[in-house]
C-alpha cells in the first residue's frame, strides 16, 4: 500500500452521526500532536438498519469528503461501516485504513476469563457476524452470543442516556444473552459507550463491558509508526469537525461527551460527492 509522505496532514475518521467521538476521544487523547478531522454523516443517520449496499455507497462518499482534507490516514469509526465496508475501502484507498471491529475483538479476547462473550450492536452489524468471526480466530475457545440493539442509537444521537425508557429498553434487549452468563460484554456499535452507565445497571458486576475505542487508538497509533507517518513537526494538532446536516446539535452533544468547545464545526454537502 502506498502511504502519503506528509506527516502534517490529518487523521480523518467517520461515524454515522456523534458515536464516533468515543473512538475520536481516545485518539485524541492518545495522539495529541496529530491533527484530526471528524465527518459525523448526521443526514444519513442511523446505518445500522441500512442494507450493506447501501452502507458501503455511504463509507465511500464519507472516505471522498475527508480525502478532500487531504488525510494521511482513515478511521472508520463505526462498526456498521467497518463490517461491510472495510475492504471496500482498502481496496480503493491509497493511505492506511483502520477499522473498528477487530479492535474491539481483539479487547473482548483480552479480557474474558470464562470465555464467553456478548456482543451487542447495530442489527446491520451483528447480520455480517464480524465479531464472532474475528472472536474465534483470536480464541477458537470461546462462545459468543449477539443481539441487534437498533433502538440504543437514537437514544445516544439525542443525549438520552439514563432514565426508565432507556433502562427497560436495555433490560429488554439484554435479558436473553445475559441468561448465557457472559463475563464480557462487547460494545459493538460507537454509540454504546454513551449508554454504558444504563448498560453496566442492567448487565451487573460479573459483567465488564468492553469496548473498541482504547483499542483503536493503539492500533492508529502503532499504523502511524510502522508507516512513517508519526507527526513530529508540531506539539498540538488542530481538530476539525464536519457534518452532513446541521450542526448545532451535534456540536452540544461533542462539546458534553469531548468536554472542550469545537472550534470549527463545518457543514459538508454529501450531494456533491
Ligand atoms: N455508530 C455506528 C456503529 O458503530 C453506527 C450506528 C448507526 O448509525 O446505526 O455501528
């Protein structure tokens, strides 16, 4: 694969709507030099109960508008994305492309002492069966159990995070695969992370919720490493926010979640692409 030689160009990275900030945080945090640009597709929010075509039409559009930032590199910052459209974009990209599953696999593998696994995502995700796929390969010992969640993303995209609706809504979805007696349970969709205090309620202490973000954001930084393209020129990158809709709300919720303002929150016209 042939890398961009400029090491002052931003790390691009994409979500369907504000999910992705959890793995953008980690990196941020991680890689404070390194300039990132977030394109949250806010018009075409949620992909998860998206067909795969449709999906991977979506990931390519949002790889072209950050290449117009001329990125070094591309995160996928969504697991729906990163299910079905992952090869996808290596095979059309010139600069180095990480995803979010194997991460998150490789964290679930880490810390389960039974073996046996939850993971819970978009419906589009746990269909392609990624997880458990990459969960084996890892460790072929260990039993894995998926449930589709569709209702926990618009819960997250509206900062509605704790309350009765939310609660009986996970205690729902997860009744049946904590019966499985998991020890680890895989958040497996970026927008999970916001709901973990309802999520960790529901699930109990015998359970550790795990997620991609931490994971990712070793793997972006050991990719920069291996491929020359560590930013070394400056002590502070810059942080640039894109949207595909308008931006007032997301930038309440990044400026809650991130805990700092965002400067520049720029509205991009998916059309165009
Ligand atoms: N946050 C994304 C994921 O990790 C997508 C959620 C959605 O848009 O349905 O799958």
């Amino acid at each position: 694969m042939k890398t961009r030689s400029n090491i002052q160009a931003s790390i691009g990275i994409f979500d369907s709507g504000v999910g992705g900030l959890t793995v953008f945080r980690r990196i941020e945090q991680a890689l404070p030099r390194e300039s990132l640009v977030y394109l949250g597709d806010t018009a075409r929010v949620p992909y998860g109960s998206k067909s795969g075509a449709t999906v991977v039409r979506y990931a390519k559009t949002c790889a072209k508008l950050l290449l117009q930032r001329d990125i070094k590199m591309l995160v996928v910052a969504c697991n729906t994305a990163s299910a079905y459209a992952l090869d996808a974009l290596r095979d059309n990209l010139d600069i180095p492309v990480i995803g979010v599953i194997e991460p998150g696999a490789k964290a679930a593998c880490r810390h389960t002492q039974t073996g046996r696994v939850g993971v819970i995502g978009t419906r589009g995700t746990i269909s392609t069966g990624s997880y458990e796929k990459i969960i084996r390969q890892l460790r072929p010992d260990c039993l894995v159990y998926s449930k589709a969640c569709p209702l926990f993303v618009p819960f997250a995209e509206e900062g509605w995070t704790s309350g009765p609706a939310i609660h009986e809504i996970a205690e729902t979805y997860l009744g049946d695969l904590l019966k499985n007696e998991i020890d680890t349970l895989v958040l497996g969709c970026t927008h999970y992370p916001l709901l973990s205090d309802v999520i960790a309620e529901v699930a109990g202490e015998a359970v550790t919720l795990v997620d991609s973000a931490g994971e990712t954001a070793r793997a972006v930084a050991a990719t920069l490493e291996a491929s020359g393209l560590v930013n070394t020129a400056v002590a502070r990158g810059t942080l640039s926010f894109l949207v595909t809709d308008g931006h007032t709300h997301f930038r309440e919720m990044g400026e809650q979640f991130l805990g700092h303002p965002l400067d520049t929150v720029e509205w991009v016209d998916v059309q165009e692409i």
